[in-house]
C-alpha cells in the first residue's frame, strides 16, 4: 500500500511537470539575460571595455550574414591611416523582443591619444 502511494506521488509529479512544458519560463531563466559574449583582449578588449562602459545595459548585435559579421569591424572611414570601430548595440529596454525588433544603436568609436 506504501509503494502504491508512492508510486502514485511520483507518478503525478512527472504529470505536473509535463504539463508545464516549455512555456514555464522564469524570469532567472530568460537566455537573453544569462548569455553574454566573452571579453575581448588587447587593443579589441580595450574597446569592448570602453563601449560597454558608454551604453551600460546594452549588447553587441552580430551580423548573421554578409561579408562583415564581427560585431566590432575595424575599418578607415576618413583616410587618416588610423582605424575607426563600427558597431551596432541592442537596446537594454527591449529584453523581451526577438533580436529582429530590438531597437539599434550604430556607433563609431576613433581612437584619440590612445584611448577610444
């Protein structure tokens, strides 16, 4: 009688977590907010840092195709022989948008005295 309640229990709880599927999704769990892109080193890393520290909250937005699909792409803009960062950002105030209707910030960072 013991097993059978048990059983029972068990039985039950495998329903009730079935039946939650997919669609439980709390808030700690958002794929959004627990994923970040790694820390870039050297010159990059400089960069990332100094960006990231301009526009707290948001995110580097990659290609997904093209010829450029870094999210930072250095190119010389003005022919001055120094390279300037071209980049987009997702806004932090739109989390529960697909990527696609995030709003996006364009950025173009030069380099001055050896800060950007």
């Amino acid at each position: 009688m013991r097993w059978n309640k048990c059983a029972v229990c068990a039985g039950l709880l495998c329903l009730l977590l079935a039946a939650a599927g997919c669609a439980y999704k709390p808030l700690f769990w958002d794929i959004n907010l627990l994923m970040r892109p790694p820390l870039l080193q050297g010159e990059l890393g400089e960069l990332q840092s100094a960006v990231l520290e301009d526009n707290r909250g948001y995110r580097f937005a990659q290609a997904v195709g093209g010829k450029f699909r870094d999210a930072i792409t250095l190119r010389d803009l003005d022919g001055d022989g120094s390279e300037e960062a071209l980049m987009f950002l997702l806004s932090p105030y739109a989390i529960d948008y697909p990527e696609e209707q995030m709003s996006k910030t364009f950025c173009v960072y030069s380099k001055a005295s050896g800060k950007w």
